[in-house]
C-alpha cells in the first residue's frame, strides 16, 4: 500500500524521520517486527536497532514478559 499525505512545513520533518517515527511507533505497538519497521525505514535490522533509541524507541517492550521473552530468544 502506498500513503501519501503532506506534512506541514512547519513541523521540519525530513522523509528519513517520519519514517523512524512511523516505525517505531508501529514496531512498538507490535505491528511490525524489528526486521519490517527496518524495511519500512530502508535501513537494516543493526542500524534502526542503534538509532531507534534516539527517536524514543526501545528494542525492549513495555513489560515484564516482553523483556524476558527477548531475553529467551537470545538464548
């Protein structure tokens, strides 16, 4: 599916982080995977892992069984 809208200039928003934002936000409600929000970006899986952070994003979930889970997976 493709999107388009218009973004206020006003919000000086470039393409690169409205992407960030729009993953994240969808990666954290669990409607992404970690693999699709990067794909959504156009970066790999290691760097939106880096750079997620910097959009207030954590690779963690919001809970107790989301962080052991991940940690279970690492295993």
């Amino acid at each position: 599916m493709t999107l388009q809208f218009e973004i206020p200039k006003m919000l000086n928003l470039e393409a690169f982080e409205l992407k960030m934002i729009m993953a994240g936000e969808l990666y954290e409600r669990g409607k992404l995977s970690l693999g699709q929000a990067a794909k959504l970006v156009g970066i790999s899986k290691t760097t939106f892992i880096e750079i997620m952070g910097n959009y207030g994003y954590s690779v963690f979930g919001n809970n107790e069984d989301d962080i052991l889970s991940d940690i279970q997976n690492q295993l």
